[in-house]
C-alpha cells in the first residue's frame, strides 16, 4: 500500500466484539489507521499512548485514530481498559486485514511491521509513516500530513 493508492475496506471486530468497518470510519471524517505488531508490548503501548496523549490534536485536524493488530479481542480490550484508549483497537487474527495493506511478515515472531496509514474520505492512502523504533514518529508525522491537508 502506498500513498495515493485507495485503501481498501474491512471489517474487524474492536475491543468490545463489535464490528467495525473503515467506510463505517470514513463517514465520519479521514483516518489514522497504525498497525502494531502486539499489544501489552513496551514499543507498541509507547507507540499507542501517544496516539491517545494526542488526542485533542487529533480531533481539531477532524480525524479518528485505529490501532489494529493480530491480537484477540479479548487482549485488545484488555490492553485499551488498562491505558484508558479513547479510540477503538481491531482485532486481525488472521492477518488479512494486514496483508492487504502490505504489511504482514511471512515469518517471525511479530508478523504485523509497525506501519501508520493517513487515509482520507475517498480511501485515498494520504501518507504512509514506516518505523519500527521510534514509536513517537508515527503520530507526530500523521499530524503533520493530516494539518497540511
């Protein structure tokens, strides 16, 4: 998945065993969707509070933040309950939400790469922020891309 291309559309069940489907999020303005490799790990809840300490910035560029990893839905509710995530955690057990947006690992113990995608109303893929270490990149760059916008 590169920028420019369109995102494409799933649905996964969040935190709470909901459905939840990106057009769904779409609606409601553009998206921040960041793929982590597990949750309850040091990088990956780094990584995710600061998308929540981020919060009020968030919502004055008018976007919604989804974090989504190969983790249960029970683990996913466990991990929001316990850093007070203000923003829905979908569960990709499978991998296929990840495949589709190229960032699933054929091996290893962490099979999703730790990637950030802007997305904007039309699906259109604004931005694609890549790293793996420095967990604080990817909400700060997905603020700078969704501020020029």
């Amino acid at each position: 998945m590169k920028q420019g291309e369109l995102a494409p559309d799933f649905t996964l069940p969040d935190e709470r065993g909901n459905d939840r489907s990106l057009s769904e999020f779409l609606e409601k303005g553009p998206v921040v969707l960041f793929f982590y490799p597990a949750a309850m790990t040091a990088g990956c809840t780094a990584e995710s509070c600061q998308f929540r300490d981020l919060a009020s910035e968030f919502t004055a560029a008018g976007a919604q933040r989804i974090g989504i990893s190969p983790d249960p839905v029970d683990k996913q509710r466990q991990f929001s309950d316990k850093h007070d995530f203000d923003f829905p955690l979908l569960s990709d057990p499978d991998g296929a939400v990840a495949s589709g947006f190229d960032v699933r690992r054929k091996f290893g113990p962490m099979l999703t790469r730790r990637h950030t995608f802007v997305i904007d109303t039309d699906r259109t893929v604004l931005a694609v922020i890549k790293s793996e270490l420095r967990m604080s990149v990817h909400a700060d760059k997905a603020l700078e891309v969704l501020r020029a916008r």
